[in-house]
C-alpha cells in the first residue's frame, strides 16, 4: 500500500485568471480608467471653459450718461417734436 506523492505536495487545479484576481480588483480599474478619460477631456477643453467662465463672471459695461435703460420694446412709443426755421425775410 505506497501511495506515490508527487514532490511537489498536494497540486491544486489550476483556477482561471478572473477568478485570482481579488474582488473589486476589475470595479476599481474600470472606475480608475473612467477618471482618467474624465480627466483628459476636461484637460484638453481648459481653454474654452476658461473663456466661457471668464465671460460668465464679466461685470457689465458702463452705460452712458443719459441713455436710456433697457430694450427699446419696453420704452415704449418716442414723440418728437420738430421745429422748422422760419422762412428768411427778404
């Protein structure tokens, strides 16, 4: 009754490359790959978002002294008044 053991102690069965890999392994790549790619894009568009930013945060420009305030719809009708010279004496 000799039992014949190989030299290299119990064989396990071979497990598949997935299943060594530790849990939460593959999530945390793809979220990591995720933020890269989120971060490349915002890299490359840092020039039109600055602009737009810039834009966005302009205080307005002065008006002029006298002119009037808002859109031309809401100031409603313009009366005028006109004076013709009178004619010259001869």
């Amino acid at each position: 009754m000799s039992e014949t053991n190989s030299p290299d102690g119990d064989e396990e069965p071979r497990l598949g490359f997935w299943a060594t890999l530790p849990r939460g392994t593959i999530t945390r790549v793809l979220l990591l790959l995720g933020l890269l790619a989120v971060v490349v894009v915002l890299q490359r568009k840092a020039g039109a978002i600055a602009g737009c930013m810039s834009q966005s945060f302009m205080a307005p420009r002065p008006r002029a002294v006298g002119a009037p305030r808002g859109d031309a719809a809401e100031r409603g009708p313009i009366h005028v008044k006109v004076q013709v010279p009178e004619a010259a004496t001869r």
